[in-house]
C-alpha cells in the first residue's frame, strides 16, 4: 500500500522514536488517548497495554482497515474513521464525544493526545485542542520542526507569531527531541520534532475572554510589520478609535513604533485585556 500525500502520510518507522513519544506522555492507566493518524497502528499497539483507553482516528478506510487486523486483539481500543476536523478551526463533535464517553468509564480519568500528527492538519488539532471544554493534559506529539520551533519561538525572532503566543499563554511547550526525515517513510522532504504541551490552568485563567482573544491575536499578526498603533487599529475592526488606542499604548508604556513581535507573552495578554475592556464602553 502506498502512502497517500493528500492525507500528509508519513510514517514513522524507527520503533526507538515511539519509546520517546510514550516516555515523555507519562502513560498510565488512568489515561483515555486521543490518536490522530492511526497510520499502521504501530504507535497505537505500543500504547494500548500502558493506557486505559485509545480513540486513534484514521481518515483513510484502506489503511483504518489493515490498522484493524492488528489492533482488533486489544478491547481497550476504539477506532475511528473519519476526518478529525469539521472545519479549519473546529474539532469533529464525533470525536470528542467518544473520548468523553470513556473518560467516564474511568475514575479520576485524564485525556492525553499522543500522536504522530499528519503535517497537513498538525496546527489546527493542536490549536483547536485549547478552544474546546476537553482540553487534554498533556500532548506530546510528532509534528513538522518549523512547526515546532514556531510553537516555542520567543519574542523578537523571525518565527515568533501568532501561534507562539496562543501557544505559550495556554502552554508550558518544549521540543523533546528533533526527528531526521530517515526515521520516516517515505522521507518527507522536512523534518520533524516531538513535542511536549502540557495546558496550565493557571495560565488559561489570566485570559478573561478567550475567543476574543484569540481572534484578536490573530488578527494582530495579519499584518506582522505595521506598526503596533495601526496593528491594533486593524484588528479591533472599528471597535476602536484613534484616541483610545493610543490611551491604551500610553497607559502601558509602549511605543507605537513598536511592532507585536517585540512584544512578550504577558505584555499581549496585558494589551489585548485593555483593547477588550475599552472597546466595551
């Protein structure tokens, strides 16, 4: 069977790389895991004996049903063949659903992602993960390396962005170990990283409203290289005037020449908490 790329197939071949994906996920019983990209189910095998439960998610049926033959064998096993998105920035209810469904089943249950993430959908599982009201415990995660390094890029570098923020003021993020393509196949023409994200509630609670939030981060780096005064004025979408924007810089000692990428994580939570109250009033 041949790898399909419109499904970001890549395979992960060196069995020394899944010890890695399980150590940093910290298995135990009481863990229900979410798998994106059952592929041949060789990372879904080496969990099952480790975990309570699996819901490793498959959108290609061919593959789903060869993975099938070698995991029918394990009961704490459920699989699913679909595609884990409803859209860009939203998560299959199906899925969901299921991995609630078993947390109950177990006391005190914790959910985890543990996967060898397809390159093409890596960002928005990720993402997408942190909006919902199942946020996992933990996700350790093979994903593309620029991914990754975008994840926990800090301030002032070229691959600080919008993801880095969103990331890191949810997150405590650390890249586990970067992957050659060799371990691999078929050799995606990148590389890879494992990477460890563990959601902290105490960071969440500093956001007061979080869509606001991320929609406006977003919106903020749309236009990396304006100047913040006009960054802010363009993500606000007339929310804003001129006047209260520049209150706003005033009152937290930033310049406006200044750009959002020069910005740490707690300045932008501090700015866009400001924005959102004043553009209630």
């Amino acid at each position: 069977m041949q790898p399909k790329t419109k499904y970001g197939q890549n395979f992960l071949i060196d069995l020394n790389i899944l010890d890695v994906l399980v150590r940093g996920a910290d298995l135990s019983r009481r863990d229900v895991i979410l798998e994106v990209g059952t592929g041949m189910g060789s990372l879904t095998r080496h969990m099952a004996p480790h975990v309570g439960q699996i819901v490793t998610v498959e959108i290609d049926r061919e593959l789903q049903a060869l993975a099938k033959r070698e995991l029918d064998q394990h009961p704490n096993i459920t699989m699913l063949s679909l595609d884990v998105l409803r859209n860009k920035n939203h998560l299959r209810d199906e899925v969901l659903e299921c991995v609630r469904s078993k947390l109950e089943l177990i006391p005190n249950g914790q959910f985890k992602l543990v996967a060898n993430l397809p390159y093409n959908v890596a960002t928005p599982i990720i993402s997408n993960l942190l909006s919902t009201n199942l946020v996992p415990e933990r996700m350790v995660v093979t994903i593309q390396r620029e991914l990754a390094e975008r994840i926990v890029a800090p301030p002032g570098c070229k691959d600080y962005s919008a993801l880095s923020i969103w990331m890191q003021s949810l997150c405590d993020c650390e890249i586990l170990r970067m992957l050659p393509s060799s371990v691999f196949w078929p050799r995606p023409k990148v590389e890879s990283a494992i990477i460890r994200i563990l959601p902290k509630p105490e960071k969440r609670a500093r956001i007061v409203d979080l869509p606001y939030f991320h929609t406006t981060l977003r919106a903020l780096f749309f236009h990396r290289r304006k100047f913040l005064r006009s960054q802010l004025l363009t993500a606000s979408q007339d929310r804003l005037s001129k006047p209260q924007v520049d209150e706003i810089l005033a009152r937290l000692g930033h310049s406006e020449s200044l750009r959002a990428e020069q910005l740490s994580v707690e300045q932008i939570i501090e700015l866009l908490e400001a924005t959102r109250q004043a553009s209630q009033l």
